[in-house]
C-alpha cells in the first residue's frame, strides 16, 4: 500500500521514541496520530510538529484509561475507518536507568508490579483489542509492540549475556508478558496479512534510557520504522533489533 494512505497511531509520543518514531512515519509519507497522556504535552509536540510542517492529528490519550481508549476508535472510526499502524510505544519504568537491582523479585511490591502491568502491559492490550477491527479493515495492518531484552527469559537466565545482573523484575516482566501478547496474537493474525512484532530499540538516549545510553534517539526510533512498514513477506510474531537481528524470547 502507498504510505500516502497510511494511518498510524503512536502511544507515548510527546516524547523520546514515542516522538521521533512519528517524526520518523511523518516523513515517509505516513499520517500520524499523535497520542500522550498529558494535554500541554501534546500541545508543545503540535506546536513543535507545526515548525517543522509536519501534518498530524492530536489525541489525548492514557492507555490505562478505557474511556480514553474508547473515544480514540470513535475518533479513528468516524475520520480514517481503518488503522494501518499501531505502535505501543507508552512505557513505564519506575528504575531510574542505569539501575541494576531495583524492584527485584525478592522484594518487588505487589502495587508496583501492578502499576508497571497496567501501562506496559494491560494499556497495550486492551488498546490493541480494540483498535483490532479498525487494524483489520487496512489492507495489511501493522502493529509494533515496544519490547527490550530485559524481557527476553533467556537471556536473563543465561549467566553470560550483558543483561543477566540488570534484574528490575517489574520493568522486565512486564515486557516479557508484552512478549507473550505478541506471540499469542500473531498466531490469530497467521492467516491474514496483518503482522504483530516485538521489537527493541537497544539501549537508547531517552528519559526512561538515560544520558549513559550509546544510543541517539532517531538511531533507537528506526527498528520501530521498520517493522510498522515491514513488506507483506516480512515477519509476524517475532522479536528483533537493529538489522532485524532475532533476539531469543
Ligand atoms: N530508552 C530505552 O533505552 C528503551 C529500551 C528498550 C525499550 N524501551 C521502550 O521504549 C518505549 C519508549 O521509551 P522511551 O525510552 O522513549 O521513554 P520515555 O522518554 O520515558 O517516554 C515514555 C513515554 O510513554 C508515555 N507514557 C507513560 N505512561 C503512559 C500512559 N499510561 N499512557 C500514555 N502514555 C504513557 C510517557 O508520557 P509522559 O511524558 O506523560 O510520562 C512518554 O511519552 C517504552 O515502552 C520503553 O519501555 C526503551
């Protein structure tokens, strides 16, 4: 499909990934809807968008809040009737980076794991559930869920990788229940055109990274590209990095 037609909806988009991502599908050509939780956020990234002549549409939205979730398929139903993209991009970590062993399975609270879930994982689901009948009347939808290798269980099992001792149990599992979704659903969407991944950007310079990380924020945001304009021959339930290196679950 020519990019001219696309509609994406991005999560979390006032800023770090979430920004340069609809940045990024912006100048492909892509019509974004750009989403945050917070009105003046929203509007400073209209008004930055505005400077650089970027057309977007607007949209408050919290992903832990149904009605939100509610009035935005209204909203995409009523305009667009179809979504081409969706990019759960909305994160959470109460870590601040870099933190190795904060909230770790030996003392982690129930309310905090609770809290991490509703956004990272709970937020992503019920929005993409959705969104699925808007997905399912584009031609061949995408959905591109915002993972890490801090969720993959083998390599935190594994002694030798260079995430083992980072242990932020909340953050972590909550990306591997990310994971899951991602699997399961692509097993739903095997027959159709339609494709879900996981991906991770790798360790990128954002508020949730951190000023330590090697990565710039427009290198992070291209895996992110990539797999919301993966080809129709592309992967579905998968999960990978930079140069669509696989990454074990
Ligand atoms: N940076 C990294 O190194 C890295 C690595 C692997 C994966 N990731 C993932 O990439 C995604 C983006 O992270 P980032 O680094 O760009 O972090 P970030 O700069 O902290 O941005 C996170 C975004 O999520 C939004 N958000 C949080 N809770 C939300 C909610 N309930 N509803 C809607 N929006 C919500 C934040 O909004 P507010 O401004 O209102 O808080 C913000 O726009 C996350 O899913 C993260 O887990 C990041």
């Amino acid at each position: 499909m020519n990019n001219t037609n696309k509609v994406a909806l991005i999560t979390g988009a006032n800023k770090g990934l979430g920004l340069e991502t609809a940045r990024q599908l912006s100048k492909l050509g892509i019509h974004c809807i750009v989403s945050a939780r917070d009105e003046q956020k929203l509007n400073s990234v209209r008004n930055q968008f505005e400077k650089e002549k970027i057309d977007a549409d607007y949209f408050k939205l919290d992903v832990t809040k149904d009605k939100d979730i509610g009035d935005l398929k209204k909203f995409i139903a009523d305009k667009y009737g179809k979504l081409d993209i969706l990019i759960n991009n909305a994160g959470v970590s109460l870590e601040k980076a870099p933190s190795y062993q904060v909230n770790t399975a030996k003392d982690v609270s129930i309310a905090t794991l609770k809290e991490v879930y509703e956004t990272n994982f709970f937020g992503c689901v019920l929005l993409t559930q959705t969104l699925l009948p808007l997905l399912e009347k584009s031609n061949a939808a995408r959905i591109v869920n915002l993972s890490s290798e801090l969720g993959s269980i083998s390599l935190q099992a594994d002694c030798n990788s260079n995430v083992y001792d980072l242990k932020k149990f909340a953050y972590n599992s909550s990306k591997t229940l990310l994971n899951q979704f991602t699997v399961h659903l692509a097993q739903y969407l095997k027959d159709s055109k339609m494709k879900i991944n996981s991906v991770s950007p790798g360790w990128v310079k954002t508020d949730m990274g951190s000023q330590y990380a090697p990565l710039e924020v427009a290198d992070g945001a291209k895996i992110i590209v990539t797999a919301a304009t993966l080809p129709d021959d592309g992967p579905n339930g998968q999960f990978f990095t930079h140069g669509m290196k696989q990454i074990l679950w």
